[in-house]
C-alpha cells in the first residue's frame, strides 16, 4: 500500500514536470515602450557577415549552391567589398556608434598556409574608415564561412584542424588588433554544428549526431586556444575576445512533447553553458552521440559574452513550427516575440554573465517583416524587453540590430530582407527604409561616438 502510494505521487509528480511550459506573454496595451533608456557609452550596432555581403567570394557556401544544395550563391551580394566607403557613411547616418562585420578566411587564407596581406590590408583600412566616424570595429572572425581547402581537409570534424583556425584566426587579430574594439571567434558555435551536422541545412550537409557533438566541442575548443594564443601574446593581450550563443527556446506544444524540447535545449544550450562554466563538454544521448573533453581554461576564457536572438519555436514530437497567433515573419521559423528575447537575456546572464562575471552583448536581433511597420513594432517591443532586463540587473552593453542592410540569406537573395537599408541586388542602390527611423531616434537619443583606447 505505502509502495503504491509513493509510486503514485511520484508518478504525478512526473507528470506535473512533463506539462508544456506556460509562454510569457505581456499585455503590451499596458506598456509604454517609450519609457526606455540606455547608459552612457552603449553601442548602437548594426551588423553583416563576410559571405552575406562582401561579394565574389569563393567558399563552401559557394559550392554548396553550385551544387544545388540551395536556391543561389551569394554572387556579388551588396557588393560592401567594394562599396565599404559608402557603407560606412550609412551606418554614421544612422547615428549607429558600432559595426559587426566578418572577414572572410577564403580571401585572407586563399591556399592553406598562404596568406594575403593586400586582403589584410583591406580590413584594416576598413577599421579604419570607421573609427575616424565614430563606429567600433567590432569583427566576427568566423560566420559559417569555411574555406573549400579547410573543408576538404576535414574543417573543424577533426581536432587537428583547430589549430588551422588559430593561426588563421590569430594572424587576423595580430594585424588589426589596434583596431577593433570586440573579437568574436565565432557565429554561433551551436547552429554551425546542428545545421551543419545534424539538420542538413548547411554545408556540409550531413545528419549525424555523433559528428555533430564532436564539431561543437572542437569549435569550443578552437575559441579557448584562440584566447589563450591573444592573451599569452603581450602584443595582443589587451584584444577583448568572445563568442557569441544564439538562444532560441523549444517550447513543447503539449506536454508529451516535452521529452524533444528538453533534448533540444540539452543540444542547443545546455552543453555550451556547462563547458563555460565547468571546463567539461559533456554530450551524452544513449546510442545516438557521446563526447568527453576537459578543457580546464574554458571558464577563463571570455571577455564577453555576445547573444544571438529571434525568436522561439513550438516543438510537436521533433518536429517544429511557429506560434500560429503571434505576428508572423517573412522567416517561417521565426515570429515577432519580445518576451522571449527577455527570457533569453535573463538565461545568457544566468548561465553565462554572471557565475563568469563578464558582460554582455546583443551581437544579433532583427526581423524580415511581412509589412515594413512591423519592423518598428519589432524594435520597439525587442529594445523594451532589453530595457526591462537590463533594469533587473543584466549587464548588457550593446544591441547590434540585424542588418545594416538586405543580403544574402543564406541559400536566397532579397526574399527575407533584415536591412535597415533596402538594397536593389541589380544595381547595388541602398535605400534607407522608413522603419529605419525609430533605429535612428534611439541610436541619436542615446549613443555616443566611438572612441578606441
Ligand atoms: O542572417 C543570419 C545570420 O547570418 C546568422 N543569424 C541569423 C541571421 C538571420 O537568419
């Protein structure tokens, strides 16, 4: 009887835990989204990455979509290569104080081992260009970007081609150290490795658990040597390097689904926290993956933490979709939902900013809307749930809106357009849009210019 008894409470108890999670919702009508602000010295950013933007470069992604992988190459994209003058004059009108960016490791490493210093020379004149506005250089030295070379000689599937990303990666930071405020090592360590290696959504395209675990920790593994390569170099070690995580919650559609939303969270969040925090990734499923490293410097090995957001998925099973009743996008994954970049916010301090002590920076937020006003619907609610959290405590110090301008979304062109600017992929025009006014109200309220120290 006493046996039965317990059995049953814990079996409610079980149930109890399996219950889909209640979404936070605000009763927007109530809030005044102007009542924000921002401190002294926040960084109003926009940001692009190399491949989506730069134009005539050859990497996998290139070759992904000659092979017909996807809808197009990137081709000429925007054409910033060449235009970066003109952009950098944009991004001043927009009264933005920073700009995210990427280099590109195919035109800076073109052959293994050989490097070119024109195409180095050409970033630095970039920094260059945008400090004498007023704009920190901020640099994303890896934006699923990898050379073809790289790539077939195993990319980052085998531990001893981390040190091929160091040396590329630390030849970048040796030129331009003097002028870039924050270094990131990578766009997103999960997301390279779940769609890379798991979700075929990206090259190289292929469904394996066990390759995917592996990938993720060598990306891991990359970003801690690449820090300590900066930091034990008494030239570089003034550098302020991190990495960024991309937050998406997996919310269980009914409560059976809550088993997939937790291994998604395990996959996509979990491991990434634990090994920050402990020096241990640890990625175990029974029969599907299993990975083990100790890299005892990880927890030192962050200045700042940079967070990706968008928005949330419902979870059926494995299968996802969008939330039917919020404000849809033109992403079928993604919907407008602010309380979800609160959330995320409130998780990166908890697992990340505050047992490490480092702060944090919005790398990346935007939207391709269905109508132009959404986007500063979106601005508006996205900066106030910033605000909230930052009122709770959060030490947030910088909001890159995702993009400067339209470009290429990986596998299409002009479809999904993130851009404060609208850019005519025939002939290069940009156009400022007209939901780019309240980004420009903000960044002129409360940004100042840049300063390099
Ligand atoms: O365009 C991408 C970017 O490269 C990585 N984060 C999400 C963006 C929008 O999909």
């Amino acid at each position: 009887m006493t046996h039965r008894f317990i059995a049953s409470i814990a079996f409610i108890l079980t149930l109890g835990s399996l219950h889909a999670a209640s979404i936070e919702y605000w009763d927007w009508k109530s809030i005044d989204t102007n009542a924000i602000s921002f401190p002294k010295n926040f960084l109003f950013g926009v940001g692009t990455s190399a491949y989506q933007v730069e134009g005539g470069n050859k990497n996998v992604w290139d070759r992904w979509a000659h092979e017909g992988k996807c809808e197009q190459a990137a081709g000429q994209a925007c054409d910033h290569w060449n235009r970066y003058h003109e952009d950098a004059q944009l991004i001043q009108n927009l009264g933005a104080n920073a700009y995210r960016f990427g280099v590109e490791w195919s035109r800076i490493e073109p052959q293994q081992g050989v490097f070119d210093e024109a195409a180095l020379d050409h970033y630095a004149a970039m920094c260059d260009e945008l400090l004498k506005r007023g704009i920190a250089p901020v640099i994303t030295l890896h934006h699923y970007n990898d050379p073809i070379w790289f790539a077939d000689v195993g990319g980052f599937e085998k531990e001893e081609n981390i040190q091929l990303y160091v040396r590329f990666a630390k030849k970048v930071i040796d030129k331009l150290h003097n002028k870039v405020h924050l270094w990131l090592t990578f766009n997103s360590p999960t997301s390279y490795a779940a769609k890379g290696y798991l979700a075929n959504r990206m090259p190289p395209g292929k469904k394996n658990m066990q390759l995917m675990a592996e990938v993720m920790k060598n990306l891991l593994v990359a970003h801690v040597r690449l820090y300590k390569a900066v930091k034990h170099d008494r030239i570089t070690a003034h550098a302020q390097v991190g990495t960024l995580h991309n937050i998406c919650q997996l919310e269980p559609a009914r409560m059976w689904d809550k088993p997939f939303a937790l291994l998604g969270d395990y996959i996509s969040h979990r491991c990434l926290y634990n090994f920050f925090k402990t020096g241990v990734f640890r990625f175990y499923i029974p029969c599907m993956g299993y990975v083990y490293h100790k890299e005892p410097d990880a927890p030192k090995s962050l200045d700042f933490i940079g967070l990706n957001y968008y928005s949330h998925f419902m979870m059926h099973g494995p299968k996802t979709s969008t939330f039917p009743d919020e404000m849809q996008t033109m992403c079928p994954d993604k919907t407008i939902y602010p309380e979800g970049f609160y959330r995320a916010i409130k998780e990166i301090d908890a697992h990340i900013a505050k047992p490490l002590n480092v702060p944090i920076y919005v790398t990346e937020n935007g939207v391709a809307p269905v109508k132009e006003e959404d986007r500063e619907l979106f601005l508006r609610r996205y900066y106030y749930a910033m605000h909230k959290a930052m009122n709770e405590g959060c030490d947030v110090r910088g909001y890159f809106y995702w993009s400067l301008m339209d470009n290429y979304e990986w596998g299409t062109m002009g479809k999904k357009r993130y851009g404060l600017y609208h850019v005519d992929f025939e002939t290069h025009k940009r156009t400022l849009k007209s939901s780019a006014q309240y980004y420009i109200d903000i960044a002129q309220k409360f940004g100042n210019k840049f300063q390099m120290v």
